[in-house]
C-alpha cells in the first residue's frame, strides 16, 4: 500500500475509535442524568406534598380566624380590591376596568363600615385596630387618587358618620370634616354630627364654624350645663354680649361657677360697665380665689386708675403665682406713676420680661426715667438683637438716641432695619421725627427753612399714613409740616384728624395754636395753648408757644418770663431766645438783649436773624457805624433781604448819608412792596431831602400797609398839622387815637387842629359877611334915599346874629363829617362786634366815645338802638346804650365805690328829671364793670 492510503486508514480508524468512545461516554452520562431526575422528582414529590399539606393548614386556619372574626373578611377582600385598582391605575390592566375597580372599592368599603359599631360620634369614638386604620389609610389615599367626595360614596348618614370616625382614628381630619359636613346635609340637627363637627372645629381653631354647631346643640339641649358654659366662653372670646345670655341661664338655673361669674365681669369690663364687672370679680374671688381673676381685677383697676387697689389685686395674684408674668407687668404698669416706688415699679418689669412678657418697652422707659440712660438703650440694643424685625423696639431706640441729641446714632439704627420691619408706620414717624429736627437744626442756624427737607420729611409721614391711616402722631407730624410750607388750609384739617385719633395730647393743642398765631388769630391761639397747658404742665414747647401769645398780646412781662422759664430747661432753644431778645428790645433793655444775640451768634454764626438783631440793638444805641456792618454781613450772604435792605437804609439816615440810603430802601419796597417799615423809612429819607409831598406818600402807604403803625400815622397828622391843613389833620389825629386812645400828643394836637379849623371858618364867614354888607348899602343907597342909621344897624346885627347861628349849626356838622368812613353802614350786629374787638384790642376803655371813633353811624334808629342793647348784654356788665358813650373802668385805674357813685348820679339825675329822659342828646350813658373784657 501507498503511504497515501496507510494514512487515510490509519486516520478513519482513530475517528471511528474516537466515536465510539463519545458515544460510550455520552450514554454513560445520560444514564446518570437520568438517575438523578428520578431522584430530583422524588424530592419535588415530597415537597409538593409538604407544601400542599401546609397550604390546606393555613387555609383551615384562615377559615378558622374569619369565623372567629367575621369583618375580616371584609378588609380581606378590600385590600385585595385595593391591590388589583392600583394595578389597573398603574396600567397593569385593561383601560375599561377603573371603574368596576371603583365599584369593587365602593363594596368594600360599605362592608368595612358594616363591621364598625357605634354612631361615629367623635366625642365617643369606637376604637380600630392597626389593620383597620391602615386599610382606612389605604382607601382614602386611593378616593384621593379617584378624585371622588364624601359625597359620591352614596353612603347612608350613619355609614358615613362612621367612615368620618375611623377617618379622624387614622389622622385624616380633612377626610374626618369632609364625612361630618356630608353626615349634616343629609340630616342637620343630628346631635353626634354636631358634637363631631364642634370637636374637629375647635381643633381646628375654627371658631366661627365652632360657634355655629354649639348654636346647633343649643337648640336641641338648651339646658346643658357645659354647652352652655363653652358657647359662653367662645362668645366672650369673640367679643359678643350675647354671652351674658348663656351665663345668666346657668345663674337661673343655680349651677353658676367661680368661672362663670368670672367671665360675667369679663364681660362688663368689655362693655365698660367696671362696676359690675368689679362686683362678679369679687364673688367670684370670694367662692374660689385664683390667679386670673386677681389679674384680671388688677387690670381693671389699672383701668380706672385706681392704683393702689390694682397693686393689692396684683400682689395677691403673684402671690398665688411667682412666675405669672402678666401679673408682674400689671403690677410694673401700676407702680411706674406711684410717687418714690419707681424701683419697685422697675423690678415688676425686669420680672415680666424675664418670664417671657414684651414689656421691654415699659422696661426701658422706667430704666430712663430713673436717669440710667445706658441701661435702657442696653435692653433694647439686647431685645433688638433677638428680634431685629420688631419695629417697635427699634423706633424706641432710635427716639432715645435722637432724643439723647445723637441723630447719626439714630440714622444708623434705622438704616440697620430690615426691609420687614417697615411694614409698620413706626419706623416711618421716627425717620420723619428725624428729618423734621435736622430741618429745625437748619433753620435754627441759619434763619431760613429748608423745603427739600421739609419734602422728605412729609414722605415720611406720608408712608407712615399709608401704612396706618389711624396714626394721630403721622397726622401731627404732617399738619406741622404743611403749617411750615403756608399751605394753613391742609395743616387745618390734618390737625382735625390728628385731634380726633389723640384727643387728649397737648402738642396737637400747641400745634394749633402756632397755626392760629400764623393766621393772626391770637385769641384763638391763647385758647388753644391754654388748652394744651391743662394737658400738660411741665412742657418747654407749651411755655414757648405761650410766651409768643404773651408777645403778640403786648404782654411783654409775661412773655419774658415765659421765654426765660423755656431758656432754663433748654439753652440752646434758638427761637425762644430770639423771642426773648426781641422782648427786651421792646422793653428797651437793649444791653440784655445784646447778650442774647452774641450768645445765638457765637452757636449759630451763620444766623441771619440774630445778626439783624444785632444790628438793629446798635442803631438803638446810636452806634451806627457797627449797626451798617452787621446790615451788610446779612446782606453779603443774601443780597434780597429786605428787612436788612431797610434796617440798612436807616442807619444810613442816621448816620446822614442820605443818598446812600435811597438805593437800598427803594430795592426792599421793590422786593416787599407790602412791608409798611420799608415805606415808613423811604418816608423818612424824603423829609430829610425836604420832599414832604412823597414823604406824605410813603407814609400813608405805610399806614395802608399796617393800619396800626404809629410812627407813619404820627408823622401823617404832624404834616398835615404844620401845613395847617386842618380838616386832614384832625382825620389823621384821629387815626392815631384809633390805635391809642390815650395817646397825649394826639389828644392835645387834635384840640389845637379843631381850634385852628374853628378859627379858619370863623374868619371866612366874616369875611362873607363883610362883602353881603357893602353890597345891600350899595342896593340901598340906590333904591332909596333916606335909610334910618338905627333900621341899618338893625339889620346889620340880624345878620350878624344869623351868620353867627349858622356857624355855630355847621362847625359841629364839619366836624362829624370828618368821622364818616368810607365803608359799609352794616347792621347793630356789626357795630357791637367791632366794640367788642375795640375793647378786646385795648384791654378795656375809659369814657370811650364809640360814635366818635366811628364804629358807630350817626343815623342810628330807635329799633337799631334797643337791638344793640341787645347785643351789647354780651359785651358789658350792663348794656343800655343812649349816646353810645360807654365809661368800663379796671379797678387799678378807678375805685368801684367811685363808679358806683358816679352811676348813681347819673340815676338820680334822670329820676328828677323824669321829662328829658326820653332826649337822647342830653343824658349821657355809664356802663361800668371790673376786669378785663
């Protein structure tokens, strides 16, 4: 054989041998395999015999256990419902099944509620086992994911009832209230529905749905005690009187409390009535003393300011309690106005906020009062510390600081607020309290007022007010604002508002009367800030407002001492001493005033007021070349200031430099054309050049200015006096006594312009006469030839004796006509009101002529005359007026025993004389009372 073919036979028997070994090996291993499936089923079997053995044990044991409990059943094939609905939710199911789920649900749910027993009452609940409420849980959570209601279930009121009870058991009180409300529609006046909805309306601290269900269960148990005592006390709680109907039922029915009687005088307190609500306190004390009623009787007393039987009410409650905070408030509260117990009042009120109280405030009030200033800003930085949001603490703290004279301090507090603490109004007033005072501060140092200031300031306010329309104190701050910037008719009714929230604060009293004193209403302004010292007597800003009255009055003394009383608590009140020192210049005290003025100037160099002041004492003590520095310092720093331009202008005159002066006189009537001095000064320049015709000008412009300048009135009446212009010169002296009627000058220069006016006449009727004389000689001689000597004569003193009469008729007539003004003749209302302001203005008057003066027309009619007695009952002490010449008398210038005497003459005399008393021209009239009208 070939190698070839040895091979191939040598390779064909190694496969086939090969073969065959897998073959034998293969067979092998499939015996074994089968060997062991055998054994494997054998085991298999026996398992399965072992399983089946223990499944028929636990189903005889379940069968066992659902006999032993036949709701479990019930839960059983609920949970598998629940289990097979979540499936189908989760899409393990077919689309159409959700709703025979929901069926399924619905089934088991009402035979789960088959196995409760009970009504479902709340206030008596069945209890459930853990199962139960798990499976409650389980079918809520699944409802919840249906979106279905109480009200979908179709379940009866008592299923439903009892589903609302195991829903509350499981801690759903939104399932629980939902049950409860559905159980009510479908029956309302069911007493455990009621009681269940009460429970979950009081947890719930829901009180107006509370008292609903109590108003239910009143209707149908009006006579139970504990129902009754709850509505009560929700109704107090709520602030209805209707409470006192619930506790006077319990009082008639014998079965009142300690409590009850308690809340009764909660309730009188309330309503105001402190006496009865005292009276309940006490018996209720008196059956079971405790703490409350102590407290409360104390904070009645607080109240009533009954002070020393609030601290016993107090002490007797801490005594029950040592750590009953709001009794230690109470008692601190009581102490803080008791004479020499402010440490006692202190301690209170470290122990209230030390036992969790907010009386910081009160604390830090008593700390400075006590003068340990320190101390109080430490509680509040503290308390602040803790609550940087409280916007009241930190308003007080800043008001101490600004108060403490450090308004950076107090800037820096308020920009430290956080944006919550702005919500309130109280930040807001101080910020604008602030602003307001810088505003101060500038016009204190220089004279002027800042409006942009002023601006900022109102913006304040104005947040504060939106955010509390009722804050009196915004209001305030608002109303001085606007009474600042003129705008009268806004701080008017700000002020209105202000005074309707704070009825009893003094400052809204003097703000008004600053506001009255800048309208010229200075009666009204004495009222207002006599008001306001009532309120409060120890308050620099009232004496200041006072004492500018006081000015305004003429009532200098006063004024001084009022201003000197403001200076003594605060030296550094710049307006005061302004005022002060303008006193003493009226007083002539010019060198008093002098310290004045270089006591503002060295504090505030760049007050232009008090330079002016300066200048203006100097010019009155002749020193004119110091007088014109201090003028043109003012003027330096604002050229456009007439008052210096005329103050200027004058020590010019004075010193003679007359063309000097014109220029600035002339430039302050053109800047202030209505400020009568500036026309009075330029009058005075032109007398000085010898031009009196526009002297004369200027000063009755003056005059027209200010109606009561006496220097231009004088200079007006001695220019037309040396004139001999007598018809005007008696107007205008009379003009001067209408300003001061026991003006001496005036009186005796009016005599002396009456005789020259007299004179005057006399001799123009003479002369009239002399040329009538010639011309009837010359008619006669013509006419007839022969005239008797004696008949001429005859005539000639006829008319003589006529001309004579008709002088003695017409002077007194000219003399009246000087009298008549130029105005309204107005009615007896109208003339009795302006003898009242005469009278008011003057203080009162000695044998005054009131026709004269012109206040009263000579036309007077008898019905005008008896309506003037009628009005004039208010003015005098007795009111019958004939020739309305009215003698009121002060007793410091006459004796009453002199007055009367005088009256009683004047009764006598009409008593003899009982014919003329009806001749108005002959009787003259007394009128007489003592004190100032």
């Amino acid at each position: 054989m070939d190698p070839v073919s040895i091979g191939l036979t040598l390779f064909f028997a190694a496969s086939t041998s090969a073969v065959i070994w897998w073959l034998v090996q293969a067979e092998i291993s499939l015996r074994k395999l089968r060997e062991d499936l055998e054994t494997a089923h054998a085991e298999t079997s026996l398992n399965l015999a072992s399983v089946n053995a223990r499944t028929e044990e636990l189903a005889e044991s379940a069968l066992a256990l659902q006999r032993a409990h036949p709701g479990l059943a019930g839960i059983v094939d609920a949970h598998r419902t629940l289990d097979h609905l979540q499936s189908t939710l989760a899409g393990a199911g077919d689309s159409d099944e959700p709703l025979g789920a929901a069926s399924s649900t619905f089934s088991a749910v009402k035979g789960l509620l088959a196995t409760r027993d009970g009504e479902g009452d709340l206030e008596h609940p069945t209890p459930a086992d853990a199962g139960l409420l798990t499976l409650v849980t389980r079918v809520l959570q699944t409802l919840d994911q249906l979106e279905l209601s109480a009200g979908d279930l179709k379940l009866s009121e008592l299923e439903i009832r009892r589903l609302g009870e195991v829903s509350f058991l499981a801690g759903d009180r939104d399932w629980a209230l939902a049950c409860y409300t559905a159980a009510a529609t479908i029956a309302p006046a069911q007493p455990s529905t009621l009681r269940s909805l009460s429970r979950l309306a009081r947890e719930l601290g829901d009180d107006e749905n509370l008292r609903i269900h109590l108003d239910g269960l009143l209707a149908i148990h009006p006579d139970d005690p504990e129902l009754l005592r709850e509505h009560a006390r929700l109704l107090t709680k709520l602030g209805d009187e209707g409470a006192e109907k619930d506790l006077r039922r319990l009082e008639a029915m014998g079965i009142e409390t300690a409590e009850d009687k308690s809340m009764m005088a909660s309730l009188a307190a309330r309503a105001g009535d402190t006496d009865v609500a005292l009276q309940s306190i006490e018996a209720a004390l008196t059956s079971n003393p405790n703490e409350e009623d102590w407290l409360r009787k104390a904070e009645i007393h607080l109240g009533r300011n009954e002070r020393g039987l609030g601290i016993t009410a107090a002490d007797e409650a801490i005594e029950l309690n040592r750590q009953s905070g709001p009794a230690w408030a109470v008692r601190a509260q009581l102490l803080k106005n008791e004479p020499g117990r402010m440490e006692e009042a202190l301690k209170a009120a470290i122990h209230a906020v030390a036992l969790g109280e907010p009386q910081v405030l009160l604390k830090a009030e008593l700390f400075e009062s006590l003068g340990r200033s320190e101390e109080a800003h430490a509680c509040l930085s503290d308390a602040l510390e803790n609550d940087p949001a409280n916007a009241e603490l930190r308003a007080q703290l800043v008001l101490l600081q600004h108060q403490a004279g450090n308004p950076e301090a107090a800037f820096e507090i308020l920009a430290e607020a956080p944006v919550g603490a702005w919500k309130s109004s109280a930040l807001h007033l101080q910020k604008g309290r602030l602003i307001l005072a810088e505003a101060d501060r500038y016009r204190d140092g220089t004279g002027e007022r800042d409006r942009e200031l002023l601006s900022e300031a109102d913006l304040s306010f104005e947040a504060a007010l939106e955010a509390d329309r009722e804050s009196g104190v915004g209001w305030l701050g608002k109303a001085r604002i606007q009474r600042m910037l003129k705008d009268f008719s806004e701080a008017q009714i700000s002020l209105a508002r202000a005074r309707r929230l704070l009825p009893d604060e003094p400052l809204i009293a003097a703000e008004e009367a600053l506001l009255a004193l800048d309208g010229n209403d200075v009666e009204a302004a004495a009222r207002l800030i006599s008001e306001a010292h009532v309120l409060e007597r120890d308050s620099p800003v009232i004496d200041y407002v006072k004492g500018v009255v006081s000015a305004r009055r003429g009532d200098m003394t006063e004024a001084k001492r009022l201003f000197n009383s403001v200076l003594a608590e605060d030296p550094n009140h710049v307006r005061a001493r302004l005022n002060r020192c303008t006193a003493l210049m009226l007083d002539e005290d010019h060198h008093a005033a002098l310290d004045d003025v270089q006591y503002l100037l060295e504090a505030h160099p760049e007050l232009d007021l008090a330079r002016l002041r300066r200048g203006e004492i100097m010019l009155s003590l002749g020193e004119w070349t110091e007088a014109e520095a201090n003028f043109r310092d003012v003027l330096s720093r604002r050229g456009e200031n007439p008052h210096a331009l005329i103050q200027l202008g004058a020590s010019l005159v004075a010193q003679e430099r007359l063309t000097e002066a014109e220029q600035p006189l002339n430039e302050a009537i053109r800047l202030d054309g209505q400020s009568a001095e500036g026309w009075y000064q330029r009058g005075l320049l032109y007398e000085s050049f010898g031009q009196f015709e526009g002297a004369l000008s200027d000063f009755e412009t003056a005059a027209t200015r200010n109606r009561h300048h006496m220097n231009a009135l004088l200079r007006i009446a001695a220019i037309h006096h040396n004139n001999e212009n007598w018809d005007n010169a008696i107007s205008a002296w009379r003009n001067v006594l209408d300003v001061e009627p026991d003006h001496r000058v005036a009186r005796r220069r009016i005599q002396d312009a009456i005789d020259g006016q007299s004179s005057l006449k006399k001799a123009a009727i003479l002369s009239n006469n002399g040329m009538l004389t010639e011309e009837l000689e010359t008619v006669v001689e013509a006419e007839v030839e022969v005239i008797a000597t004696e008949e001429l004569e005859t005539v000639v003193e006829a008319e003589v004796e006529v001309i004579a009469t008709e002088e003695l008729e017409i002077a007194p007539q000219e003399v009246k006509v000087e009298q008549v003004i130029d105005k309204p003749r107005g009615g007896p209302e109208d003339w009795v009101d302006a003898i009242d302001a005469y009278i008011n203005q003057h203080g009162g008057v000695v044998n005054q002529d009131f026709r004269n003066l012109g206040l009263i027309p000579e036309d007077v009619t008898s019905s005008e005359r008896a309506r003037m007695n009628e009005e004039l009952a208010d003015c005098f002490t007795k009111h019958k007026v004939t020739n309305f010449r009215v003698f009121y008398c002060d007793p410091s210038i006459i004796e009453p025993d002199e007055v009367q005497a005088q009256y009683d003459k004047c009764q006598n005399h009409n008593a003899e004389v009982p014919d003329k008393t009806s001749d108005d021209k002959d009787i003259p009239d007394f009128e007489f009372g003592f004190g100032t009208l």
